[in-house]
C-alpha cells in the first residue's frame, strides 16, 4: 500500500523545472538558486526553488494534479484506487488545501542554449 499527496485539481500536474538533466543547487547572494544543463546543452537557471522540510531539505519537483494523477495511476495498471479527501489525524494524515496552483513557485529566469557558430 502507499500514498500519493495531491493538492486541488488544477488540469494537469505543474511541472517545476521541465527539462532538469545536469543540475546543482548553488548559494548566490544568501539564496538558493538551481542551475541546469538540460540533454540539448541548454543552460538554465532557476530561482527561488521549494523545498520540502525547509531549505536545502528535499527539492519539490512538481505539484501533483488529481486527474492527472489518478489517470496515469490507473494506466500503471493499479486497481480499486481510493482518494482519501478527509484527514485522518489517527493516523496523522491532514494536508490543507491550498487555493492557487502554487503561489511560491520557482522563477525560471535565465535559459542559454549554444547557437551554432559560436
């Protein structure tokens, strides 16, 4: 058995950083910045990661959308799947809802790519 936390559906699950291949998590000017080297060579930086735990914990990756969710559950070939909406403090299961998609999501702010001749 296991679990899978999902926030409100939103139409599809809100991917952070789309394309992480080769990456660090760096300290610049007293913040945490990511820096990517996706599979073209293209170099990304994000700022203002999310971290589960607190800073430098675990990096949140993405934020699961329901359907979306479910249906590739469903397609993995799982069977009788139950969505428990309700917390359940006997066993410390209680998730608030949030009301955007994902009010603190990280800022992608800067993307080079090698450009043929140079």
């Amino acid at each position: 058995m296991g679990n899978l936390d999902a926030q409100r559906d939103w139409g599809h699950t809100i991917e952070h950083y789309p394309g992480l291949h080769d990456f660090e998590i760096l300290d610049f000017r007293s913040a945490k910045i990511i820096v990517n080297r996706d599979e073209a060579g293209c170099l990304q930086v994000y700022d203002n990661p999310v971290f589960h735990g607190g800073e430098g914990t675990t990096l949140e990756m993405r934020v699961f959308c329901e359907t979306d969710a479910l249906s590739r559950i469903a397609r993995s070939g799982f069977e009788n799947i139950h969505v428990c909406d309700q917390p359940q403090l006997s066993i410390g299961y209680y998730w608030p809802e949030i009301t955007s998609p994902y009010p603190h999501a990280p800022s992608h702010i800067h993307n080079q790519c090698p450009s043929a001749g140079h």
